[in-house]
C-alpha cells in the first residue's frame, strides 16, 4: 500500500525556515550538494526521527514556486501506472513522469479536490 515516504517545505527564506523546523522540531536540515542547477538556493534535505530516535520520514525544503505548498511524495510501483489510475479517477497529472537522478521518478498530481501530491517511484538507475 502506498504511504508518504517523502514530503517538500516550499520557504520564501531558507534560513528562516531550516531554523523553524530546527528550533520547533529538531530536524536536521542539510544543503544537498548539486543541487544549485534544479533550485535557485539549492535543495536542503530533512531528516526527522521518530519518538525512540530512529529515522523516519525525509523531506526537503526549496525556495517557493508560485503558490507551491507542501507536497507529501508518496511511494508506488510504477509512476506511470498511477499516473493513468490519478486521471481514472479523476485527478490530473500537471507534472509527468520526471527524473530524481540516481534516486527515482515523481509526477505531481492533484486530486478531485485541487490538492497537489505526488507518486514517487525508487529507481536508483534514474538519469
């Protein structure tokens, strides 16, 4: 069953952000190296622990696009079989099938009720 392995912060200050959800959550938060070309600031991965200090969830924080909120990634099979089953059921694909590389495929997607998500495929062959 797919469940949300990942999760994006849209922040219009980096720095005030990744000292948000340090001080309020303790999370830590780390420049991802290469990353300048995708994102204007670059991308800062998340690294969250659950109650008894293990690893849980990831996520990233970016500079803001238009009017991006926080986008829950979740985990399936084949990006391009979910892709067809979200517009089956009557969500739209605004985002096709894109590379992470070495690390998968996501689609945004919005669900019948204009919520944006996405569906993220592991692929570490991914280019």
């Amino acid at each position: 069953m797919p469940t949300i392995v990942h999760f994006d912060i849209p922040s219009d200050d980096i720095e005030r952000t990744k000292k948000f959800y340090t001080d309020l959550f303790g999370w830590k938060i780390e420049k991802w190296p290469g990353t300048e070309d995708r994102h204007q600031e670059g991308y800062w991965l998340v690294t969250t622990t659950d109650a008894k200090g293990n690893q849980a969830v990831t996520g990233g924080i970016m500079k803001r696009q238009d009017l991006q909120g926080i986008t829950n990634h979740f985990d399936v099979k084949s990006v391009q079989e979910y892709s067809s089953k979200v517009e089956k059921f009557g969500g739209k694909v605004i985002t096709p099938k894109t590379p992470v590389p070495g690390v998968g495929y996501f689609a945004i997607c919005k669900d019948t009720e204009n919520n944006t998500f996405s569906i993220f495929e592991a692929d570490q062959t991914a280019k």
